[in-house]
C-alpha cells in the first residue's frame, strides 16, 4: 500500500510538470500548477517549472512555507501560505496566511490570517484576523479581528474587533468592539462598544457603549451608555445613560439618566433625572428629578426641580420656576397642632408636614401628602388632598404599625397678599397595632379589631393658615 502511494505521488508530480511546461508554453505569465509543493520560499516545484514567472497553485502544500501569485484551490502550510496577488479558494497553515491582494474563500491559521485588500469569506487565527480592505464573511480570531474599510456579517475577537470603515452584522469579543465609522446590528463584548459614527440595533457590553452620532433601538451596559447625536430606543446600564440630541424611549440606570435636548418618553434611575430640552413623559427617581420645559410631563421622585410649570410633581419637595411654596400650620379634631410645607405648581402640591399633641400621652407625628389646588376668583381656593401620617407614642420613634390616613376638602381666603385662612371637612382611616383611636377622636362611623390590628373611621375638621414664601 505504502509503495502504491509513492508510485501514485510520483505520476502526479510527472503529470504536473508535463502540465505546467505545456502551460508556459500557452501563457507567458502565468505557470498554472494543479498540484505545487514547497520547500521554501522561492524553493518549489512550481519556481523550477516557472523560470521566473508568475504561478498559480490549484493544490500546494509547503513544508514548511511556500509562496506564489495566485491560489485557485486549497493550499495547507506547515509554517505558512504566502500569495503576492489573490486567492480564491482554502488556505490551512500552522502560523499564517499572508495575501498581499483580494481574497474569497476560508483562512484557518494558528496565529493570523493576513489581506491587504478585499476579502469575501471566512478568516479563523490564534490570535488574530487582519484585512486592509472590505470584508464580507465571518473573522475569528483570539487576540483581535482588524479590517480597515467597510466590513460585514460576523466578527469574534477574544480581545477585541476593529473595523475603520462602516460595519454591518456581528461584532463579539472579550474586550470591546470599535467602529470607526457607522454601525449596524449587533456589538456584544466584555467591556466596551465605540461606534464613532451612527449605530442601529443592539449594543451590550460590561462597562461602557459609546456612539458619537445618532442611534437607535437598544443600549445596554453595566456602567454606562453615552450617545453624542439623537437617540430612539431603550437605555439600560448600571450608572448612567448620556444623550447629547434629543431622546425618545426609556432610560434606566441605577445612579443617573442625562439627555441635553428634547425627551418624549420615561427616564428611571436610582438618584438623578435630567432632560435640557422639552420634556414629555414620565421620570422616575429615588432623590430627584430636573427638567427645563415641559410640554407635559410626571415627575416621581424625593426632590423635583422644573422650569415649566406644565408638570405634575410628585415627591417632598418639588420647586417649579416662578411657583411660590406656601407655609402652613394646622390643627384639627386629634389635637395635633402642625407645620407644613407646600410645593408644587399652580394647580397640584405636596405637603411634608411634622406635628405634637398636647396631651398627658407624648404623641408626634410626621406625614406627607398630596392634591389639588382651584383658584376661586382673586381672593378664594379650594383644595382636596390625601394624607398619610405615621404616629409615635410615647417613644422617639414607634417601630409598631400607627398609621393615620386622612381625606380634606377645604375652603380658603386670602386675608392678605401672602397670607391665607382656611378651614374644612376631613375624613379619617387608622390602622394602629398600638391603641384603638378613641383618644384622638371620640366618635367614630366604624370600628373593628381584627388580625391584631384597630381599625377606625371617623369625619373631623380642620382650621389652618397658610404663609405664601
């Protein structure tokens, strides 16, 4: 069997010499070779046929590197596949594959996979994937895939991928993935996206996505997303979210949401909202929430700042440009006598309010509330508002359910220009595993005692006046 193949190898190598010299004879340019093995570089079959021409090799092997013009075939290197011109076809080599014109068709090498110019197909190194060209196809590497121009469909780099023209498909690596130019589809890496043109689809990584141009759809990171143009989609990360244009979608991030121009849809973070421009929507925070001008807009959120008045502020203290905050202080039938203060904008407020009751029982009471506010004529209001309050007994603080809930329709007049009465009907709801209520109001239209806990309704009043900052 072994002397079979040696014979068989023999006639093959007879039959590509006879081939070649019949070809050299047809074309002055170019040797073709079915089969070429290299020794070396300049040391082949092939480079003893030629006579200084140009070869093109159908099937080489080079042990353990060869070079030569063109490739129409499939070639295996031991060190490395070399072409001066292109190579249409598959190229295997145990370090790499090197082609200093176009290329199609699949590289697989155990370091890099080398093309100066175009390349249509699939590229898979040990370390890295480089083309000085288009690229279409797929690139792997385990360092790093480069293409310097426009590339598309699929790149996958331990380390990172880096296209310096336009990218449309895939991009996935350990590290980061960098367009230098405008991006489509999908970046997925471990650390960071940088497209610095324009990006549609979806980008995630571990830490940051960059975009200095326009972008749409989907952004999400564990730190941060930053946009330098207008954005349409969805912003997710850990930190922050940035937008340098305009916005229209959701924001969300565990510290802060930042767009510098007109927003139409839902900010939501842990501390700040901020929209510049135009607000439409709703933001939702745990501190505070800022706007500039509002077409109409919900905030939610512990401190509310807006320049429009076209808001609805919902927190403990909300400051709307040119909206005065009002002092009050009240009592009613509990015998709590408290201080309050009001924000908010012409037509909706908040109320944080502190009380005591003087009384032989130490009681003090802390609350917040909210409602509405209708101006009577010049001189007259209405306002109807909820509130819930949370009442200590005898201690600093009770850790005990004690709970007073309140509904109040109330009348008013301004007496003076920043000084207001007022006085009205109150409807009252505890919820107390420290006393049944009897002791803040005498009466009552319900009782009951179950799961532990007193429950009481009951009507009452209110007389306050109200101090305009």
């Amino acid at each position: 069997m072994k002397r079979f193949a040696f014979v068989l190898f023999i006639a093959v190598t007879v039959t590509t010499c006879i081939q070649a010299q019949e070809s050299s004879m047809k074309n002055s340019e170019y040797v073709k070779m079915p089969v070429n093995i290299s020794l070396w570089k300049g040391y082949s079959l092939g480079e003893s046929i030629a006579r200084g021409r140009k070869i093109t090799n159908y099937i080489s092997f080079n042990i353990p590197r060869g070079r030569a013009s063109r490739l129409r075939g499939i070639e295996l290197g031991v060190f490395s596949n070399e072409y001066s011109e292109n190579v249409i076809g598959i190229q295997a080599a145990g370090l790499a594959n090197i082609v200093e014109g176009g290329g199609a068709g699949i590289q697989g090498a155990g370091l890099a996979n080398v093309v100066s110019k175009d390349f249509t197909g699939i590229q898979a190194g040990g370390l890295g994937n480089v083309v000085g060209g288009d690229f279409i196809g797929i690139q792997a590497g385990g360092l790093a895939s480069v293409v310097s121009g426009d590339s598309r469909f699929l790149q996958a780099g331990g380390l990172g991928n880096v296209v310096d023209g336009d990218f449309i498909g895939i991009q996935a690596s350990g590290l980061a993935n960098v367009v230098n130019g405008d991006a489509q589809f999908i970046q997925a890496s471990g650390l960071g996206n940088v497209v610095d043109g324009g990006f549609i689809g979806v980008q995630a990584s571990g830490l940051v996505n960059v975009v200095n141009s326009d972008t749409k759809f989907i952004q999400a990171a564990g730190l941060g997303n930053v946009v330098g143009g207008d954005f349409i989609g969805i912003q997710a990360s850990g930190l922050v979210n940035v937008v340098n244009g305009e916005g229209t979608g959701i924001q969300i991030s565990g510290l802060g949401n930042v767009i510098d121009d007109d927003f139409t849809g839902i900010q939501a973070c842990g501390l700040v909202n901020v929209a510049s421009g135009t607000f439409t929507g709703i933001q939702l925070s745990g501190l505070g929430n800022v706007t500039k001008n509002v077409a109409f807009g919900l905030q939610i959120g512990l401190f509310n700042v807006s320049a429009d008045r076209a808001v609805i502020p919902v927190g403990l203290v909300s400051r709307v440009e040119d909206v005065p905050a009002w002092y009050d202080i009240w009592v009613d039938e509990t015998g709590f006598i408290n201080a309050g203060y009001r924000s908010g904008t012409d037509y909706f407020h908040n109320l944080v309010f502190i009380g005591a009751q003087a009384s032989d029982t130490f009681r003090w009471t802390v609350g917040w509330g909210l409602g509405g506010h209708v101006q009577v004529g010049t001189s007259h209001f209405v306002d109807i508002d909820a509130q819930i309050q949370h009442i200590s007994e005898e201690d600093i603080w009770t850790d005990r359910l004690n709970e007073l809930g309140r509904f109040r329709i109330i009348g008013g007049w301004k007496v003076r220009d920043s000084v207001s009465i007022y006085a009205g009907p109150t409807l009252n709801y505890l919820v107390s595993r420290v006393n049944d209520g009897s002791d803040l109001a005498s009466w009552s239209i319900h009782e009951e005692y179950s799961g532990n806990r007193w429950k009481r309704l009951w009507p009452g009043f209110v007389i306050g006046v109200r101090f305009e900052r």
